[in-house]
C-alpha cells in the first residue's frame, strides 16, 4: 500500500475527507459490494473501509477520487483494518 508523504496539514486533509458526505456514500458502496462482511474474516460487524492503495495506475492520489476507484477499497472489520495496517508499518521498517 503507497503511503501519502507527510506534509503539514495533509492529514488533516484526509480526516476531513474522511467525514465528508461523499466519503459517506463510497462507504455504503464499498460495503454493498462486499456484502457487509469482512473480506479477510467474514464478521458483519465494526465495518470500515480500507484503501488498498492512495494511488491509481498512473501514480496520481486517489483521495478524493475514490468513486473512480471502488477496486481500490475493501471491507474490513476494525480488528483486521488494524492487522492490515499493522502489517503495512511492519514492511516499511
């Protein structure tokens, strides 16, 4: 998974698109898709969405985009959004 470079208030940023409206409804999509289950254990409960990248093909930042890409999101329950995440830190030392 690519990583955003940080930059002062880029973060911020992405929290606020996070509780967009727009996010909102990639979400309900996102998790339609999916069936609202876990794609990694099946639970159907404490759903999040997951980006499997931030970049598309060209290497351009999908934030903001991700209507275009729903390919790049998946359903995860919060204990594996955190696994996966955990996982991602743990490959970049």
């Amino acid at each position: 998974m690519a990583r955003l470079q940080h930059r002062p208030g880029r973060r911020s940023n992405y929290l606020r698109q996070l509780q967009s409206a727009e996010w909102q409804q990639v979400c309900r999509r996102v998790r339609l898709r999916d069936g609202h289950r876990c794609r990694l254990c099946g639970k159907s409960y404490t759903l999040e969405v997951h980006h499997l990248t931030y970049r598309d093909e060209q290497g351009r930042s999908i934030v903001g985009r991700e209507q275009e890409h729903l390919d790049k999101l998946v359903t995860l329950c919060a204990e594996c959004h955190r696994k996966e995440h955990r996982k991602w830190q743990n490959n970049r030392k």
